[in-house]
C-alpha cells in the first residue's frame, strides 16, 4: 500500500531537548519516511533545508532549539507497518533471530542478505520490517549498520534517549564489536593489527568500492586467529574505527580476501569454497559488547554462526 504522506508546503520544526544530539541527514530521514537517501543530501546541498535560517552540511548535530526549515518533498510512502505481503514470511522470520529486546532495544542476530535498511532499489529493511512487527512502539532507529552480505548481532534503539547513549559509546570507542571471518590462505600471527587508511571510490562503472589510499581515513583493525583450515583461516576481527567495508579491504590489503565476498575476493578461492557448501559471504558479527543505556550494566551479546557457515567448516580440513 502506497500513501503520499510528503508535506505539501514548507515545515518549521523545533528540537527539544529529546531531538537534540542527532545528525540533519538522520533527522531528515526519520521525518521524510520514504524520501531516498540521495534525496536528502541533495535537498541539504542546494541549501532547501536550513537550520536558524542558516546552510548546514549533513553531518551538523541538532542542537535544543534549533529550528530547522524542511522544504515540501512529494514522494511515495511505502506503509511498512503492513509489509509486502511477499515479503512477510522473511520479515516474520525476524522476529525468531531477535537475542534480546527491552523497552529501551533490540539485539538482532541479522541475516545475510538483507540490508539494514531500505534504499538504492531495497524495498525493505531491517529497520523497516521490525517496525512492521512492533506497529505500537514509536521510536525506532538503527544503532550502527552491517553490510547487506553480513550477518550477526545488529543493535536497535527503541528510545532517542537509549540512541544517543549508544552511539556516544561508539564516538568514545566503549562498545566492542567482534567479527568472525574465513579468509583465504594462511594468516600470519605476527599480523595482528592493521592500520590502513582507507578511501571510498567510484568506478566508472558506477560501482562504489573502498580501497586502501594514504589519502582516505585512518582506520584500524585488530586480528587474531581462530581457527586453520586447508587453504584458509578463520579469523576474529575487532574494528576499532568504524569505515565502510573496513574489515574486508583490510583482509584483501593483507592478501587474505574474506570467503566469497563479491567486491573484494578472488574467484578461485572463492570457487573452492562455493563447491564446499558455501553460497553467501562468510563474514558474521558474532559479539557485540556495550553499556546498557538505562541501567548501566556492561552487555556481551553473542549471534551464532548461521548453519551454512558452521557447515561449511565442518567440511574442510582442519590444521594442526
């Protein structure tokens, strides 16, 4: 069901102190339900939104007090508090991978192959789907993001105020994300942590892909290995910065590019590996640890290795 929900003239809102603290684009996309992504930057450069009459870039924090000037934006609205009826089985599906939920957030052990949210030709989300599911609650909002291909412990805050306590932790570095990875060759132990600035480019193509460049952002990433099998190792990864495609370029930078990972693999291992069972990249979020926002206490959430996964090493062999 599509409704057209876009206001039709020029809105002025004012942040309260519940509102304040979080990025233009974010709040824009919260308030344009439906509105693309690439629509908001673009409404923001041209200078269509303004904050206390001013131009401002996307990533300016609202402030208690500000007025922000959102211009009138005519598009579609997907109602996703009634999902596609073709879609419902897999968002239903959800519900059986949340690891823990209060009135403050949800933990998620995502699947591989669904975004966290809808855009760029994506129907539908994560987010999207859990608000389908919990019609009643009035705030929802993605903590941090997983790649499309990746899987594992997701975090969803509930409350503005539960968001913003999440996401001072991930400024102050507090909150300790774990991956586990099965990439090609042999790892070497001495390669612990990777310090490798890293670029975002488009290619000609169009295709956006991220590649190490003295010019891109300080990024750091810290190994160990868990596991050696014939032709590859299974690897934990700790991100201590939080770049776009971060633990996968760096794996690729070291020579050791992650199972089946369409962007940055190489086709023979990943051959060998898809006739082993494995059909989806073999990256998992498997520990999320954090500071609960409203009681304080420190929270370690563990996702299990999907079965694909956990197959898929059973069938190779493992070293010594």
């Amino acid at each position: 069901m599509n409704k057209d929900t876009s206001p039709t003239q020029v809105q002025f809102i004012s942040i309260d102190e519940d509102g304040a603290g979080q990025r233009i684009d974010n709040f824009l996309l919260a308030k344009l339900k439906g509105v693309p992504k690439s629509m908001i930057y673009r409404i923001v450069r041209k200078g269509e939104v303004r904050v206390n009459k001013k131009r401002v870039k996307p990533e300016y924090k609202l402030e208690a007090g500000d007025e922000v000037r959102v211009p009138p934006v005519r598009v579609a609205e997907k109602d996703y508090r009634t999902a596609p009826s073709a879609n419902l089985n897999r968002v239903a599906q959800l519900e059986e991978r949340i690891l823990f939920e209060d009135k403050h957030l949800i933990v998620l052990n995502k699947p591989a192959g669904i975004a966290v949210h809808g855009g760029s030709g994506v129907d539908y989300g994560v987010i999207e789907s859990l608000r389908a599911l919990r019609p009643t609650c009035k705030f929802m909002e993605l903590v941090h993001r997983l790649d499309r291909d990746t899987s594992g412990v997701l975090l969803i805050a509930k409350k503005r105020k539960a968001l913003r306590h999440l996401h001072e932790q991930l400024r102050q570095k507090t909150m300790h994300k774990q991956y586990q990875a099965l990439v090609r060759g042999q790892w070497q132990e001495h390669d612990r942590v990777v310090k490798a600035p890293l670029l975002k480019i488009t290619l000609k193509s169009g295709e956006r892909i991220v590649r190490v460049n003295s010019e891109g952002k300080p990024s750091e990433t810290r190994f160990k290995v868990l596991g050696r099998y014939e032709g590859a190792t299974l690897v934990e990864a700790s991100p201590v910065t939080g770049r776009t495609h971060q633990i996968r370029v760096h794996c690729q930078y070291l020579g050791h590019p992650i199972a089946c990972d369409e962007k940055y693999s190489e086709q023979k291992f990943d051959d060998s590996m898809r006739a082993k069972g494995l059909s989806r990249l073999f990256l998992h979020a498997a520990q999320l640890t954090f500071t609960h926002p409203d009681t304080e206490v420190v929270m370690s959430v563990q996702a299990p290795l999907d079965v694909e996964l956990v197959n898929l090493l059973s069938n190779l062999e493992q070293l010594n």
